[in-house]
C-alpha cells in the first residue's frame, strides 16, 4: 500500500517468556520467521533448543534461556544474561503463565501466590529492569492477557486476579513511556488451544477439542501485525475470541 511505512522485525532483539509451549511458543516462531533475534525464555532447557531448532532457517537466530519465573533469583540472572548478550531490547512479549482454578472456599492462598509470582510479579521485575534498554530503541512490549482479566467468573478469581492486576500495569506503564516513543499493547484472549487450556478442559469435564478453539498461531500472527505497524500509531488493547460459539 503507497505510503504505509511498516516496521521490520529483521535482526530486532524479541524477549519472549513462555517460549516453550503454546502461545508463546508461536510467538517466538513467528518473531523469528520475520528474522528477530528471538530470545526463549522457559524453565526446560531441552525444550526450548527443540522450539530453537524448529524455526527452521533462523535458527541461528533463536537463543535460549532457562529461567523459573516465580523465582526473583531467577529473574535477575536471567536480566543480567539478556545485557550481557544482547545490549537491547526491541520487543518484550510476556507470555508465560500459569493457572489454577477452584472456588475461593477451597483453593489454597499458596496457589495464589504462585499465580501471582508468574502471571504479575515476573512481568513487573522484567519490564522494569529491561525498560533502560527498550526505552533506548523506542522499543515494544506486550502482555498475553485474558478474557479472565477483564472478567472474572466463577471457580477462576485467582487466575483473574492476577490478569485483572496485569491490565493495570499494562495501562499504566503506557502512560509512563509512551512518551519514549515506547509502544505497550495487552492481548486479551479466549479460550485458545494449547496445554493450559486442555487442562481447563479438564476441570471443567469438557470435551477438549482444539480445531474449535483459537489457535497460537492465529495469536502471534495478530500480535506481530501490530508490532509491525508505522510509529504513527500503536495498538493499545486486542480481544481475540474463538470463531466457534461452541467452544
Ligand atoms: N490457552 C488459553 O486459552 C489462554 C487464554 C487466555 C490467556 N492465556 C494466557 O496465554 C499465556 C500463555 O499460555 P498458553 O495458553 O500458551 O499455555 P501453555 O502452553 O501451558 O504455556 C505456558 C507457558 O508458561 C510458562 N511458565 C509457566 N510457569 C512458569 C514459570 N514458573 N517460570 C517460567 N515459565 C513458566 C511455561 O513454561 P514451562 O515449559 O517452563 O512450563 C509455558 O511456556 C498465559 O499467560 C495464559 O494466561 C491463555
């Protein structure tokens, strides 16, 4: 289209945790199709060089990194290895999560705790210790959010706890650097076919079938439409919900 200026992703620096599995997972592959330097962030070492070696020709472009995100240690090194390797940071995706479900009457507080460790308190530290960095190459993050963050049924309020306290600190981030030419987008998403959602299917005594769901690629092709768009504008918020009403 004449004049439409979209942004390359070739040889930009993409951070993405959850890189292992599902959405994640897509987005690292995706990022790398596109020719960023994609740095895989997960707890198993062997599974992300499998992602690594997957994405095929640019594999020399995917790096791995182990690191337990309910870990504060693990963070700071993890932090520390990303400087020393790479020097910037264009693109921040926070993917990785985690989910436990039940009624408040029953689910521990230590579940809570984890969630809250994984799914806000890793992205905070994250985003904070890498801003310096993102904020020199005016660079991107998002945050893989949910439908959950922004309404929360039954038997999911700590899950949704955490996702509704995520779009806070999505929202409010975007005040503080999009004056650094620094863009912030949440995804918030439906029920999406991959290991986390199998096991919701489980506890709920559904039938899991993936073909109705959304599918991980179909997230990381959205999310890199708007990474790539012109510097003029910047998506704020996107809701992807499954086609089927089934699902
Ligand atoms: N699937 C859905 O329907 C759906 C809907 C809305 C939002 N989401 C969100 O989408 C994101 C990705 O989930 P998914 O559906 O792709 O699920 P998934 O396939 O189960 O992937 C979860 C990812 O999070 C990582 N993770 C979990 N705990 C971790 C920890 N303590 N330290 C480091 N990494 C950790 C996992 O890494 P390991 O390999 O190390 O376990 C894995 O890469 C999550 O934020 C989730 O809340 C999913």
């Amino acid at each position: 289209m004449e004049g439409l200026v979209t942004q390359s992703l070739a040889n930009r620096i993409a951070v993405v945790t959850g890189a292992s599995s599902g959405i994640g997972c897509a987005i690292a592959r995706q990022l790398a199709a596109c020719g960023a330097r994609v740095c895989l962030v997960g707890r198993k070492v062997e599974t992300l060089l499998r992602v690594a070696s997957e994405t095929g020709h640019a594999a020399s472009l995917a790096f791995c990194y182990q690191a337990d995100l309910e870990r504060e240690v693990d963070i700071r090194a993890l932090v520390a290895s990303l400087r020393e390797d790479c020097g910037r940071v264009d693109v921040l995706v926070h993917s990785a999560g985690t989910i436990s479900l039940g009624p408040v009457e029953g689910l521990p507080v230590e579940d809570l705790d984890r969630q809250f460790a994984v799914n806000l308190r890793a992205p905070y530290l994250l985003t904070q210790a890498l801003l310096p960095q993102i904020k020199a190459c005016r660079g991107q993050i998002a945050f893989i959010n949910s439908s959950a963050g922004l309404n929360a049924k039954g038997s999911i309020a700590q899950y949704a706890a955490t996702k509704h306290a995520l779009k806070a600190l999505a929202d409010s981030l975007r005040e503080e650097v999009n004056g650094d030419g620094v863009r912030v987008l949440s995804l918030y998403i439906g029920r999406t076919a991959t290991k986390m959602q199998a096991d919701v299917h489980r506890f709920e005594g559904r039938e899991y079938r993936a073909e109705l769901l959304i599918q991980p690629e179909d997230v990381a092709a959205i999310l890199i439409s708007a990474l790539c768009l012109p510097r003029t504008a910047e998506v704020t918020d996107i809701h992807i919900r499954p086609m089927s009403k089934v699902a």
